[in-house]
C-alpha cells in the first residue's frame, strides 16, 4: 500500500505528501514514482525525487523506457529541460526499441519539447529505432505537421536518406 501511496502522490504532484512518506520510510518503488511524474509533468515531484531523494535519472522501465523519454512523449517540456540541463539525463539515451526522447516527442507531436531536443548540442536527429524509423519518419506517418517541417530542416544527408528509403519501401 505505501508504494501506491507513494507513487500516487507523485502521480498528483503532491510535493507535500512525497516529502512526508520519505521521511515516514514508507516509499517503495522510487524510479516508478519518478517515471510517473514525469509522464504527469509534475516538475517539483520530479526534482524533489531527483534532489532530495536520489531517485536515478537514468532508471528504465521494463520497456526500456526513462523519465525523460515519458516527459518527452507527454509533452512536459519543463520536465525535459529538467531532466537534460540539470539532472544529467542522457538525451540520447535508447529503450528497448531504440526509441529516443526525440522520437517520442515526434511520434506524439509535442513540437516544443521536438525543438529543444533537436536544437541541444549532441542530440541526434537521425537516431533510428529497431524498425529503422527516425523521429522524423514517425513524425510524418503520425501526419504531425509542423514537427516535420521542422525535422526536416535540422536532419543531414543520412536522415534524409533513411526517409527516402522510407518512402521507397512504403511505395514498393
């Protein structure tokens, strides 16, 4: 019951309650706690985890996935730039279908955190996951607009050529 507690006052960005069940002891489950505010954009639920508390940045779930990554696909960019600028979460970092913060982003449509992430120095654009997709393939199989248009124009020869064999493959 304390880790639903615990991960529940995370879920509803009750700062309060997750300061007062880690002193109590009563917190299980600290990265799931992390990975769900994250999704929330509970910001201050994710720095207090991150700061006070310890919990890693890095932690995956099952699938693979990181906080970041649940940011990025929830379209939280404070969460984003948090967890990039300040706790050290690794933009490029892969699940378990080599799947990036940036393509989530992408993927969903989420054309802000798409333009920090693209626009961070190191961050790669032309990642593909195990399909092979980049984000800006899935950007455009999701008909998300203005996410490709700007792709598009960040992406350098190897992108735009995994996106012509994209569209070759799709045309037979």
């Amino acid at each position: 019951m304390a880790a639903r507690s615990f991960v529940g006052a995370a879920r509803a960005g009750d700062v309060a309650a997750v300061r007062a069940l880690v002193q109590r002891g009563q917190v299980e489950d600290t990265e799931a706690a992390l990975m769900t505010a994250a999704a929330e954009g509970q910001l201050e639920v994710v720095r207090c985890l991150a700061e006070e508390c310890g919990v890693d940045v890095e932690a995956k779930a099952d699938t693979g996935d990181s906080a970041l990554m649940w940011a990025a696909a929830s379209g939280h960019l404070g969460v984003v730039q948090y967890l990039a600028d300040q706790a050290g979460a690794r933009v490029n970092a892969t699940n378990n279908d080599k799947y990036t913060a940036l393509i989530w982003a992408a993927a969903y449509g989420h054309v802000d955190v798409v333009r920090y992430l693209a626009c961070r120095p190191g961050t790669d654009v032309n990642a593909k996951d195990t399909c092979g997709y980049t984000a800006l393939i899935w950007a455009y199989d999701n008909e998300n607009v203005e996410v490709v248009e700007f792709l598009a124009e960040r992406c350098d020869a190897e992108g735009r050529a995994a996106v012509a064999q994209y569209f070759a493959g799709r045309c037979g």
